[in-house]
C-alpha cells in the first residue's frame, strides 16, 4: 500500500473503558459496523493513520518507502506474525490488546540484541466482512505499546490486504547507537544468568483463558472477580516487558541475551547451546515468581498445594510470551535494573539446563505442536 501522513496522536487517560486503565488516543466519530469492504482501502488506512505516531522517521509515511536514520550504519531487523487462531482468539482478546502484544513481541526481540528501536512497519490482512473499527482498535493498541514500551518510535508504513482470518506482521528496525549486538553465542562459564521482567504470567493467563476465566478475572462457573486472575490475563493478552533494560543490558557488559518468548527453558537452551555451555538454574531463585501464581492457580484448578505449586513452577520455567530478558553477564559485573540473577554459567557438562543439579527437559512453545 502507499501510505499516507498523520501526525502524531494525543494520548488521552480520560476515556478508558471499565476495567482497562491504560491510555487511548481520541477517537473519532464513525459507524461501528462499517467494514473495510465498505470502507475501501483509502477510508480504512486514513482511519487507521488517525492513531499511529510517526516517531522520528527522516521520512515516514506518504511515500513508496519510509527513510529511517542510521547513526553507525548499521540496523537490526526483526518480524513476527501473528495469526488468528494459531496465536490469538478475537473472543479473548480486544483490537487494542492485539495491537499492544504485537508491538512487545517484536521490541523484544530487539531489545534482546542491545539495540534500540527505531521504526516500525506493520502488515494487517483481514476478512472483507472486519468492521472498520477493528482496525482503528488496533491501531490504538500499537499506539499505546509504543508510548508504553519505546516513547518516541512510530509505525512509519506497511500494507493492507484480505485474508480468511486477521493476520498481524510486523517488523521492527533498531540501531545498534556504538554498541556491539549482544548475541546469544557468547556466554562463558562463570558468568551470572539473569531475568528482566516477569516468568510464568503469560503462561498462567493462557491456562486461566482456557478453563473459562475472562478478560476480567470472572470464572465462568461462579462468576467470581479475582483481580490477581484478572492481571495474569492481562499479562497475556497485553504483555508489558521491561525492554528498555536491554539497551541497559549491552552496557553493562552482558555476554549473551534473548528474549523470553517461548519460555526459559526452551531459550536457555537455545542460549546454552549457541554458547557451548551449560546454564544451571535454581528453582529457589525463581520462588517470587511461582509465589505470584499460587493463588489464582489453585483457585481455578483446585489443586492441592503440592499439585498448584509443581503447576506453578512448570509455568514458571516452561511457559512463554513474558517477552521477559534472559541475559548472562561476567561474575563481577553489576547488573543494571531490574535484571535479578537466576542461575550459573557452567562448562559444557552434555547438557544444556540444569534445575536443580537435574537435566532439564526444554519445555516451552513451539507453533509446530501446540500450547504447553
């Protein structure tokens, strides 16, 4: 598509609906049920530039491409898809939430690099049956995980299309500002291993959205409100990961990094494994974060406390979409906030996780068998 200019949106905090306190932009008057068939592609994209800030593209929308800035010559690239029904559910989640997670999903792979973002471009196929203010919800939800997780970086181009169910791509462009990229291949035995963010919350969420908790922490059988329910859904549906501690991370001397996507133990695997080491992780550093699932966990589940707690922990190391930062600096290195230490770096010992002392199994996500 050729892409027209907007100027940048103003966030407002005063129109928030029940239960959802993050900011939207102004919105402006239009019929609900008019879909992108009806609208065209002209009306649909001018609707949907109406809530996306530019950033500080050298040239961003209007054009055939869009021009971003350099500064040491080079630029990290990274793309994700999201697609109905194979990663979300239009039942579960609203237009905004879809537009918040596909913007931490992609930031969080470049923050994993050390890099900072610059720009964005987004691919959306739809149904010709989408109302139009889907795509204008979903542009709003770009527009707050951009103000929320990287203030000052804009969408500046893209494509419109139709397709049998809502496909969201999209690619993120960062620069490297004098920093070497911190790859996944270079951490050595001695080294710290580190998180930034939150385990097992998304994972949690997803397992609650499946036995029938909505949005809202409601369950369907009792119709109780659980807020602590309600904020692991949320950490599913609009995960907000602290990615700004990667660019942190770089400068602080980090060895090796990724991002937590498909769960610690699967990516410790693949870190240990691109390093030619082996990661010792203790369950007793992670306990605040099996500590946060407890609750809710058994609520839903009724699981005595030996069954919720062994639930809880295999979220914890086995469950992704945290978007959480898993890094590994020198022993003697600082570790900038919030990064909070989680296990060793060992010598290759044959295999690539240890929790506990026990070889570990890489449990995680993987789109080609299912959810786990």
């Amino acid at each position: 598509m050729t892409t027209t200019g907007a100027s940048a949106v103003k966030i407002r905090r005063d129109i928030s609906p029940p239960g959802y306190r993050d900011a939207v932009p102004s919105i402006p008057n239009s019929s609900p049920r008019l879909t992108v068939a009806e609208a065209g592609e002209r009306e649909t994209l001018r609707r949907l530039l109406t809530h996306l800030p530019e950033g500080d593209a050298l040239l961003g929308p209007g054009d055939d491409a869009a021009v971003l800035a350099a500064p040491d010559q080079r630029v990290v690239i990274s793309t994700d898809t999201m697609i109905e029904g194979a990663d979300f559910r239009l039942e579960w989640s609203t237009p905004e939430q879809l537009g918040r997670k596909a913007v931490a999903s992609n930031l969080a792979d470049i923050a994993a690099m050390g890099a900072r973002p610059t720009g964005l471009v987004v691919a959306l196929a739809v149904p010709r049956d989408t109302p139009v203010d889907f795509v204008e919800g979903l542009a709003r939800g770009l527009a707050i995980g951009l103000e929320r997780l990287a203030p000052g970086v804009g969408v500046v181009g893209g494509d419109l299309a139709t397709s049998p169910v809502v496909t969201i791509a999209v690619t993120v462009f960062g620069s490297m500002d004098g920093l070497d990229p911190v790859l996944r291949s270079g951490a050595r035995p001695g080294d710290v291993v580190a998180v930034a963010g939150d385990m097992g919350r998304a994972a949690a969420g997803l397992r609650l959205l499946f036995s029938g908790v909505d949005a809202q922490g409601r369950d369907a059988q009792s119709g109780t409100v659980d807020e602590a329910s309600a904020s692991l859904v949320r950490a599913q549906l609009a995960p907000e990961p602290p990615l700004y501690a990667g660019v942190a991370a770089a400068r602080a001397g980090s060895t090796a990094m990724m991002d937590l996507s498909d769960g610690p133990l699967l990516d410790a695997t693949r870190l240990a494994t691109a390093s030619g080491v082996t990661i010792a992780i203790g369950s007793q550093t992670v306990a605040a974060d099996v500590e946060h699932l407890r609750a809710p966990l058994e609520r839903a589940f009724g699981l005595d406390a030996e069954g919720t707690d062994a639930l809880a922990l295999r979220l914890v190391l086995g469950g992704g979409e945290d978007h959480a930062l898993l890094a590994t600096f020198p022993a003697d290195a600082q570790l900038p906030e919030p990064f909070r230490a989680i296990g060793r770096v060992l010598e290759n010992l044959d295999a690539p996780v240890l929790v506990d002392g026990e070889v570990a199994q890489p449990d995680g996500w993987d789109p080609y068998i299912g959810v786990e």
